[in-house]
C-alpha cells in the first residue's frame, strides 16, 4: 500500500492530484507523531514498497505510472 505523510500543506495537496489522476490508490497519514517516529521531518513524503521518498522523487515516480 503506497502511504502519503501530509499535513495539507500546498506540496502534500500537489501529490494528492498526481496520485489521484494516475489512479494510485494510497492511504493518507496526516498524524505529526507517527511522522515524528518514523524520523519524518518534512512532508510531504511518499512510501512505496518501503522506499520513501521525498516531494521530487514522489514527482518522478508518480508521472512514471
């Protein structure tokens, strides 16, 4: 399951339409404490397969689906 970290900032709110026009089914987490213990300092981050990745690379890897 492909996970967002987001607070709604406007980067978080980009990736949410990226992902929802390429149809990418994910689940969003906007809980400042999980992110805080995963070592999350910036959002919005995107987990796929266990890789997480920050605003540009979730860009790249979204615009490849």
């Amino acid at each position: 399951m492909t996970k967002l970290y987001s607070t709604h900032c406007p980067r978080c709110n980009v990736l949410v339409a990226k992902l929802n026009q390429k149809n990418v089914k994910f689940e969003e987490i906007t809980d400042i404490n999980t992110m805080e213990k995963m070592g999350i300092m910036s959002v919005p981050m995107l987990l796929v397969d266990d890789k997480l990745m920050d605003f540009k690379e979730a860009v790249t890897w979204i615009n490849a689906q």
